[in-house]
C-alpha cells in the first residue's frame, strides 16, 4: 500500500491572499484539487491523505459540495502543538 500525504494547511500569508494558494483557482479548479486528481490517476496510490487547518474545513467540504467533487481522500486536520513556555 502506498500512501500520499498532502499538507495543504497554509495560509497564504506570503501571498497577502485572503485566500490560502492551495484554494486559488486553477483552470477551473482550486490548485489542491488538480494535486488530488493527479495522484488519484495513479495506479500505485491506494490512498490519498489530506491535511488541512481546521479553519478551513468547512469551505473544503462546502467547495467539494459546489464543485460536485468527489475524488476520494481521506481529510486529516492540523492539529498544532501546544506551546511550552
């Protein structure tokens, strides 16, 4: 079994997007979405794991609902380490 991982939990910052680049709009689709379709194609992946911030969990599954996408991932959130001072 080979597994792909794809942390896609920035925020664009870098970008001054309101809108992390992994969302941007690529020919139709967010940029992350033409990532999952390419790896999807591929006979050696038996699964796609996708990790983004929790504050965007809700826009993915909406976009995914708008878009009718319906590639098979698996959808992890960030999860971010507690600080110690």
């Amino acid at each position: 079994m080979n597994f792909v991982i794809i942390v896609a939990a920035g925020t664009g910052s870098r970008m001054n997007s309101d809108l992390p680049k992994q969302f941007l709009d690529l020919n139709g689709l967010p940029v992350i979405m033409h990532t999952i379709d390419h790896f999807h194609q591929s006979s050696d992946i038996s699964e796609i794991i996708l990790v983004i911030s929790k504050e965007m969990e809700k826009f993915w599954i909406d976009l995914c609902s708008m878009l009718q996408y319906s590639t098979p991932v698996h959808l992890t959130l960030e999860v971010k380490p507690a600080l110690k001072v």
